[in-house]
C-alpha cells in the first residue's frame, strides 16, 4: 500500500481543525422586500402578451423583407462579370430560337 507523505498528513490534520465557515444568511429586511415586490406586482394581461409576439414577429418580417430587397439591389446593381452571358442568352431564345 502506498504510504501518505507526512506533509500531506500535517496538512489534513490543520483542515480538520480549522473552524467551519460562517453561514450564509439573507441582509436585514430582504424576505419583506422580495414579498413586497411580489404582493406589489401588478398580473400580466394575456392580451399585452399576444400584442408584443406579434408585433415583434412582424418587426422581424419585416427586417427579413428589407435585408432581402437590399440583397437583391446589391445583385442587380453590383459589377457586372465579363463573362456574364445572360443578356446574349435572352436575345438568343427570344429573338433567334422560335
């Protein structure tokens, strides 16, 4: 078996003696704060709740709209590849191919 180094014996020996921390305990007054705030708190309306999901969901549409039509704008309008043959392409099966 393997024997404990008697600096690890001394050390155990000191944490047995030591004394036990201090509970910890609430400040002065803070159960009567925490009741008052609940007692204080006026109920939630059901309706507020159904009110901000959906104006909140409409924001995000909205946002989600936006960033689209920027992305869109920014392809339309952004330089052009030189090897972008679309334009002949469309003249091509319009005009040319019956």
């Amino acid at each position: 078996m393997n024997q404990i180094p008697p600096e690890l014996k001394r050390l155990l020996h000191w944490a047995r003696q030591a004394p036990a921390p201090p509970a910890d305990q609430a400040p002065f007054g803070f159960s009567r704060r925490v009741v008052n705030i609940w007692l204080t708190e006026r109920p939630v309306d059901p309706l507020w709740i159904w009110q901000r999901a959906i104006w909140n969901s409409g924001c995000a549409a909205a946002l989600v709209i936006l960033l689209g039509l920027a992305v869109l704008t920014i392809q339309r309008f952004g330089h052009k590849s030189p090897y972008d043959v679309s334009p002949a392409y469309e003249l091509v099966s319009t005009e040319l191919v019956p």
